[in-house]
C-alpha cells in the first residue's frame, strides 16, 4: 500500500455513516489526505460540496420528507467509502462501477473535471440506485413516481446539477495550455454528463432492483450487469486527454447542463 493509503483505508473503513454530518466528517478527513496529484481529489471535494448543499437545502426546509433524503445520502456515501476501501484493501476487488477511478488516480493527461465526473458516473449511476432500494426496503415502501420521496429525490438532482456548474472555476485547476487549448474545453468535457438524466436512469435502475428483490439470483445478476456497464462508462470517461476526440457530438459546449446526455444506462 503506497504513501498515505492506509491513512485513507482507516478513513474509508471506519464503519457505515448515519447523517449528514459524518458523511461531511468523512469527506473532511479524505480531503486532508489528498492533493491536487491524486485524481480521487476531485470527485471527494464535489461530493462534500453536494453534501453541504443538501445540508443546506434540510435546513431550509426544501424537502417534504427530509429523513428519506438523509437515508439514501447515508446510503450512497456508503458504497463509496466501501469502494475505496476495498480497493486500497486489495486493487480491482471493489465494484467495476469505481475501478476505472480508483486505477487511474495518478495517471498523468487527465484533467481535474474527467476524475470529477468518473466518480459522479460511477455514484449516481451505480450507488445511488443500490441506496434507493437500501432505503426503501428498510422503510417498506416502493418507489413510486410522483410521491413525496420522488418529488424530493428530483429536488436532489437539481441541487446535484447546480453543485457541479459551481464547482467549474475549481475543476478548472490544473488544465494547462498543453492539455487544453481553449478555455472551452472544460464545456466540452462537460457535454458528455447530464445530472438530471443519469439521475432519471437511477429512479428506473431502482424501480427494476426493487421489483427484482423477490428473487435474489436474478437480482445479484442485473446489479452486476449494471455495476459493469457503470464500469465500462468510467473506463471511457479516463482516457488522456485530447481535445480532437472530445468534440461535442450533437449540441455546442454552451448548452445548458440539463440538456447534455447521460452516460447513465438506458432502461
């Protein structure tokens, strides 16, 4: 185990979180770990910015059941930290969804935004689906669309949006004139990921899950076909970078976020 990875995996492996705040503590403590080398930076200071947010939104009262939201936040953060531990425990062993991520902290030609956005792939297109139904079984109810726990959840993929196009000016560090030549490049990768669409994808993956949970075989099999589409979408977001092969494919890079297609697995 290299550097300060086993600080990290105490970090990571220091049990299951139960609200916001050890979420934040958590984050908190990863961060003082990391630098601006290791690429898993990125994607751990947008998250403590969306946990903030949602803290943030409770506060304000922006949630009709604002428990259920805490519940799949504490769900979701953690599979992440059960991702990283298990891959600073024993490389390649964690979920095919957080991998390409975790293997590719150090690899040089890899702007801040594409560790940034790998991570929210891997996450909301793979965690977030595992939390809901986590979180639903545990309430014993099902996810049903237009239901306050749904009208919530769509609240969070809204602030999810808004954390990212915050977070443009930091992602931006470290992009110099040999990776990037013009400043809209950093659109340009952003192209490639909607928050509201892969957050749409979640709810469905969800709604199969907990429609799937009376048979446990064929449910293990559609949450590995899932975990390895997630994967295979990561491996492509973390490629160096060359600014010809990410041109936009249908839209200009100042379209807006919500418009931008998902690299979330179709239903």
């Amino acid at each position: 185990m290299a550097g300060n990875d086993s600080t990290l995996l105490a970090i990571a492996a220091s049990g299951s979180v139960r609200n916001y705040a050890e979420i934040a503590s958590r984050l908190r403590a990863l961060e003082a770990e990391l630098d601006a080398r290791d690429g898993l930076v990125w994607f751990n200071r947008w998250y403590a910015a969306l946990t903030a947010a949602l803290i943030d939104g409770a506060r304000r009262h922006r949630f009709v059941e604002p428990s259920f939201v805490e519940r799949v936040a504490c769900h979701a953060a953690d599979r992440y930290f059960a991702a990283l531990s298990a891959h600073l425990t024993d490389p390649g062993s964690g979920p095919s969804a957080w991998e390409p991520l975790l293997q590719a902290r150090n690899v040089p030609g890899l702007l801040p935004v594409q560790h940034a956005i790998a991570g929210l792939n891997a996450h909301v297109n793979h965690d977030l689906p595992v939390a809901l139904v986590s979180t639903f079984t545990e309430l014993d109810e099902a996810p049903v669309r237009a239901s306050p726990a749904h009208v919530d959840y769509c609240r969070v993929g809204s602030i999810l949006d808004r954390v990212l196009c915050d977070a443009a000016a930091w992602l931006s560090a470290g992009v110099s004139d040999e990776l990037v030549s013009d400043e809209l490049q950093l659109e340009t990768v952003l192209t490639i990921w909607s928050s509201k669409h892969a957050c749409e994808a979640a709810w469905a993956a969800a709604e199969v899950g907990w429609a799937l949970r009376v048979s446990p075989l064929i449910s293990r099999h559609h949450l590995e076909a899932l975990d390895r589409l997630v994967g295979l979408a990561g491996r492509s977001l973390l490629r160096p970078w060359h600014a010809d092969a990410w041109q936009p494919a249908a839209q200009p890079p100042s379209a807006h976020l919500e418009h931008r297609p998902s690299l979330a697995p179709s239903r």
